[in-house]
C-alpha cells in the first residue's frame, strides 16, 4: 500500500545504535534500509564494550537499541545486564535482534527487561518485511530523548 | 547435501546493484577460510562450546548462499555443541567444502 503523507508525518527519524560483530550482518541492515528508503541513523558497534563507551561518550543519543546475543568479547546478554544498572542508559528500549531462539537466552533477556525480541528470518524478504514492521512501529513511539 | 550454493539471497539484497554484490562477496570470500578454520580448531581441541559459536557465525554466511536445508542442519549442529555434542560434524564440513568451492569460481 503506497504511504500518504500523513503515515509519513508521524514517524520520527530514529537514532539506531546495532550492536552486531558480523560485518555481512551490518551491511545487510544498511542495505535493507536504504532500499526502504527511510531515512533513519545507524551507528554499529562490534560488541558490548563498544556500546558501553558509545553510550559513555555521548556520541550518539539512540532512540533505540538493537541487540545481538552471540558476539565475542561482551555479548549481548552481558551488555544488558551492565546497561540496566546504569540510570543514564536502562531506559532505552533494546530489542533483541539474533537469529538465536534459545528459549534460556530470550527468558534471560526478557527478565533483565528488553523492548523486544525479533528473530531474523532466513528469507530475505521475510527480513526486509520484519525490519520494516520493527521501524516503523518504534518511528510511532514517544521516545525520551536527550 | 541436495542443494547447491546459489546468489539468489545475494542478489535480492543488492536490488542489481553490482559493486554492492561485489564488496559483500569479497568479505564472505574473506572470512569464511578463517571462520571455517576457527571452528575446525575448535572442534580438534573439543572446544565445543567455543566450535558452537562458530557454527553459529557461519550461518549467516550459509543463508546468504541459499542453502536452506544447510541452515537448519547448522541451526541443530549449534544447539548440539552447546550440549557437548559432535555428531554432525562431517555433514557440517561438506556444507563449508561446498561453500568454499563455489566461492572460488566466482569473480569478485
């Protein structure tokens, strides 16, 4: 269904930080978005670690979080954790974004309290319709910001 | 192994657009040798655990080739060396033999 200008006035340019070590991921998600030509800003980090002095360094204010679990060095499961005791950051929504449905991780990620939990499917036009569903409904939200 | 590695995946993604398809298989070209030689350490030390998070890297590259069927054996393969277990091992290694072979025929 094409969009009318009134869909498009209501969802915010979101600022995304994607927490994701694999360079193909990265570039997957990058690609999708510029197909769908929506016009949101993306800063990546490669582990946990590297979110955490993201978020330290106030580089970037994300609107959102998107999380993936199996990562070296921190993944995302430690992340949460550490995130969630900081004031500054527990309020912002992380989803998780894996192609990992081990129930433990996602009871785990769902306690310590996550906006939610999408699995990338293996089709990519399954993917490009869950990114896009994922975007726009977080473009609708009041989000807090600064 | 029924199915053939395949750039379907490939070129939904690029929507035709050549020097994209070319950078992203340069990088799968890149790093698939080196994740395939992790995880074949990994399983030589029985690090299992260590092998699944291998496996569970390799995916995306496995799906990125079309190879379905291959997915969802690496996808139980992962869950198995999570348990210490190692039975799929060589029905994994013919997916990254396949793998690698189609990847050496392709211009990058």
């Amino acid at each position: 269904m094409p969009e009318t200008n009134s869909d498009k006035a209501i969802k915010r340019k979101l600022n995304i930080l994607y927490i994701e070590d694999d360079e193909i991921e990265e570039m997957k998600l990058n690609r999708t978005l510029r197909s769908l030509e929506v016009k949101h800003q993306i800063t990546v980090a490669e582990n946990g670690e590297k979110a955490l002095e993201i978020l330290h360094s106030k580089t970037i204010q994300p609107d959102i979080i998107l999380l993936d679990l199996n990562m070296p060095v921190m993944d995302g499961i430690e992340f949460l954790q550490i995130m969630k005791t900081h004031d500054n950051f527990k309020f912002i929504p992380t989803i998780i974004f894996t192609t990992s449905n081990n129930p433990k991780d996602m009871l785990e990620c769902f306690k310590l309290g996550i906006a939610g939990y999408i699995i990338k499917p293996l089709k990519y036009d399954e993917y490009v319709d869950k990114v896009r569903t994922l975007l726009d409904y977080w473009g609708l939200n009041e989000l807090i910001r600064g | 192994m029924n199915e053939q590695p395949n750039l379907s995946y490939v070129h939904e993604l690029s929507g035709g657009d050549h020097d994209f398809e070319k950078n992203f298989l340069r990088i799968v070209k890149r790093e698939l040798p080196l994740d395939a030689e992790r995880f074949r350490e990994n399983i030589a030390a029985e690090n299992f655990k260590e092998a699944a998070a291998n496996v569970h890297k390799l995916k995306h590259k496995i799906s990125i080739l079309g190879l379905e069927d291959s997915h969802r054996l690496a996808q139980e393969y992962e869950l198995q060396l999570r348990e210490g277990v190692n039975k799929l091992e060589n029905s994994f290694l013919e997916i990254l033999d396949a793998m690698m072979n189609y990847l050496e025929k392709i211009q990058t």
